[in-house]
C-alpha cells in the first residue's frame, strides 16, 4: 500500500503518512522540473533520500509530465522523448520501479467543483459537463477548479487551436509513437510504465481524450508489446464512465500482466457527465471495489497500491482531494478488503 506525497510543501507530512497503519511506499515526483527537461539523479537522489529518512520508500514516480509537442506530434519531439528516456534511466537507476504518467492535452484531471459539499458535511470533488460547458478560458487556466499546468490566456488558446487539428487517431499515433521511442529505455532501466487514464473519461473544452475504457487499455498495451508497457488502473476515472465494468477490465488487463499500478478511489455518478467523488467503501459510490480487487487479487496483481483522491473530512483543510484522513482511511479499508480476499 502506498500514498501520494507531494514533497516539501505538501501538508501532509512523511512522518504522517508513516503513522497509517500498513503504509510503507511512498508516491511522488520532482515538482519543480520544468516540463520536458531531463529529471537529474541527484533531485532524484535528494527525494528518494527525504523519504528514506522517515522510515518510508519511494515506490511509484508519478507522473513525468509528456511535453504537449510530443502529444501533438511537432517537430521537437525527438529531442524530447530523448529527454524523457533520459529521466527514465535514471529512475531505475535509483531503483524505483514503476513510473505513472498521462497522456491528456493541456489538462490533466478537470472537475467543475473542488469542494462540493456531502449531506455528511464532508467535501469531494465533483463535476458536471454542463457546468464545464458554460466555463470561461478566454483568461487562460487562472483558477479553473482542476488540476492544470498554468497557462496564460494566449498560450492556452495556442494549444486549443492547435489541438483544434488532431484527431483522436493522430492523438494515437503521437502515444504510439511516444511508446516506442521510451519502451526500450524502460525495458532496461528496469522500469514499468503506467498510463494513466484520462479523467474524467470523455473530451473537455473539445479536446480529445483516448484513455477512457477497457478497449483503449487493451489498445494501448498492444501498441507496444512489451510488459513494461502497462497501465495504471484508476477506479475513480474509468468509474465515472457508466459503460466501463471495471472488474472484467482489471481481469483483462490483470490476466495480460499489464496492471503496473492500482488507484483505488470511489465515485458516484450523477448524471451521464456528471458525478462527484465519495469514501473509498464500495457502498458509498458506484464503484464495485471489492469486484475490482478480486480481479486483481486472481490475476495475481503484485504492484503498488494507493487510496487515490479523498474527500475533505473532520475540518481539514489542505490540497483539493489529497487530504489525509480521508485517504488514510481508504488505505485501511483496501488492505481489509485485500487481507480478506487472502483468506
Ligand atoms: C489524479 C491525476 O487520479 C489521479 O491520480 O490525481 O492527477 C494523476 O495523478 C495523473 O493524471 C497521473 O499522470
Ligand atoms: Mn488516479
């Protein structure tokens, strides 16, 4: 079981996350990088060292961001899927073994509200396309309620326009492309990679997504026939999709080998785009996750796991959906769940 971290200035410190009963690995990144440059063995060094320290271990990397002119296929991307390959190296070099990452134009996770209250007084995330649908970009991504690399109001309608000319086809060329390039890197550094799937699982602002369903993952592992290409397997993302039977998709992908990373975080949906995010336990959300841990477990899934988003609970107040108590409570409630089906 591990836990995101995001480092120095996170709120929630190593020592906190220590103290969570099962808790040992530890999910982060260099936050400082600036997109596309070469992850350097010493940050990497630094990092790992920081949670090492505390008793912890640095087990996933998520995420290396993909530079948007390797997705939109420019002239430059030689150089920077290098680069990538580069980080990748040096990943494994430190021993880590799993690497998480996404391939989402210009945003990567969007919600409509960051803390929409629950009849429990709790606060989720939520969203709602038709709340999307009346939201402003004309002031570039400024305060949008998501998770976005900053961009002015010119940079951003660059890319939109841009992506205005990629199809969902070219998009996967450009991962195809992209996977070829870093596989090999992976495959000797001894690291796997871990799509990420696109959340939530349909195009925002009219740009396309191609992560959102069981067919896409068994694409995407196809692309490249390697075991160091897999996925990482979010609940709450492929969740948010009515159509997407997340234990037979965990059971496809887990009999392939191909589930590097488990996300396990519970949604409820509210409408056919709309839905807000609730307690990890299976009865709270639309999300059957003692079905999507017994695929797993059957399939013999041996990879890191973490409690994704929680909600804001008991009056904490820190980054939106990466609170403590909530997602400590989420650990707990996954190894019970996983230390049952081991019976
Ligand atoms: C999200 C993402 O569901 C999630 O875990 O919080 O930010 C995720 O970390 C990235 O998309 C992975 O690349
Ligand atoms: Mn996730």
């Amino acid at each position: 079981m591990t836990f995101r971290w995001f480092g120095a200035d996170d709120p929630v410190s190593l020592r906190h996350i220590r103290q969570i009963p099962g808790v040992r690995g530890v999910v982060s990144a260099l936050y400082d990088v600036p997109v596309g440059d070469i992850w350097s063995r010493d940050n990497l060094d630094q990092l790992a060292g920081s949670i090492d320290a505390e008793g912890l271990e640095l087990a996933v990397i998520e995420s290396i961001p993909v530079h948007e002119d390797i997705k939109l296929g420019r002239s430059g991307r030689d150089r920077l899927a290098d680069q990538y390959a580069e980080s990748i190296g040096s990943i494994g070099e430190i021993g880590v073994p799993v690497l998480c990452y996404n391939f989402m134009p210009v945003f990567d996770w969007m919600r409509t509200d960051l803390s929409m209250r629950l009849p429990d007084g709790s606060f989720a995330l939520a969203y709602d396309d038709e709340v999307l649908a009346r939201m402003d970009l004309s002031k570039g991504t400024g305060d949008l309620p998501g998770w976005a690399t900053a961009y002015d109001s010119a940079t951003l309608a660059g890319l939109l326009d841009a992506y205005s000319r990629v199809s969902e086809e070219q998009l996967w060329d450009n991962l195809a492309w992209f996977l070829e390039r870093i596989t090999p890197a992976a495959e000797s550094a001894g690291v796997k990679l871990a799509i990420h799937p696109d959340d939530p699982p349909w195009p925002v602002f009219g740009l396309p997504r191609i992560i959102t369903s069981g067919p896409a993952l068994e694409k995407l592992v196809g692309l490249v026939d390697s075991p160091a290409n897999g996925v990482t397997f979010c609940t709450g993302s492929l969740g948010a999709h009515e159509a997407n039977d997340l234990p037979a998709m965990a059971r496809r992908l887990g009999e392939k080998g191909r589930i590097h990373f488990a996300h396990c975080r519970n949604v409820k949906r509210t409408g056919p785009r709309a839905f807000h995010e609730v307690a990890h336990l299976a009865g709270d959300g639309d999300v059957d996750m003692h079905g999507v841990l017994t695929a797993l477990r059957d399939t013999g899934f041996d990879g890191p796991m973490r409690p994704d988003h929680g909600r804001m609970i008991w009056d904490e107040r820190g980054r939106p959906g990466y609170g403590l108590y909530d997602r400590a409570l989420g650990a707990t409630y996954l190894q019970g769940l996983w230390e049952g089906l081991s019976i």
